[in-house]
C-alpha cells in the first residue's frame, strides 16, 4: 500500500494521506461531482485503517468548499473518528 496523493486543480484539493497517519486536504473542492472524487479516497483511508494502527492526524485547509463536497469531507471524517480507540 502506497500514499494516497493528488494534486490540486482549480476546483479539486490537494490530498496528501501518507502512511505515516499524516493526513492532509488543502485548496478548493467545489467540483461537479464530489462523489466520484472522494470515493477512492474514502476507500484508501478504509483500508489504511484496517492495516495500520498508527495514529492519524487530519488537516483541513480548504478555501472554499460547496455543499456537496462538505457532505464527503464529513463522511471521510466520520470514517477516521469511527476508527480511533477511546482509553
């Protein structure tokens, strides 16, 4: 398994989620179709989740984020909050 990396465009984040748990959002996300975009993500983190037991660490830096784009960004954000183990 590799980082999960991609460049940003004009409308589309930057995603940087390493393996090292660091994980981090950064730009617009305000395209057409956020659930196409985010799905392989969310499916990386899935299976990064199941596979690692190193800590993660989110970082959010969007500019501008429409309705659509939010909704995934929490799911993603569920996703790595149903993970973690409280002590």
């Amino acid at each position: 398994m590799e980082s999960f990396l991609r460049s940003s465009s004009t409308k589309t984040p930057e995603i940087e989620f390493r393996m090292d748990g660091y994980f981090k959002i950064s730009g617009n996300s305000y395209m057409e179709h956020p659930i196409k975009f985010y799905t392989e993500l969310l499916e990386w983190v899935e299976v990064f989740l199941t596979k690692n037991t190193a800590p993660v660490y989110l970082d959010v830096y969007l500019i501008y984020v429409n309705t659509s784009s939010t909704k995934m960004i929490l799911k993603l954000m569920n996703l790595i909050n149903a993970s973690s183990k409280s002590e």
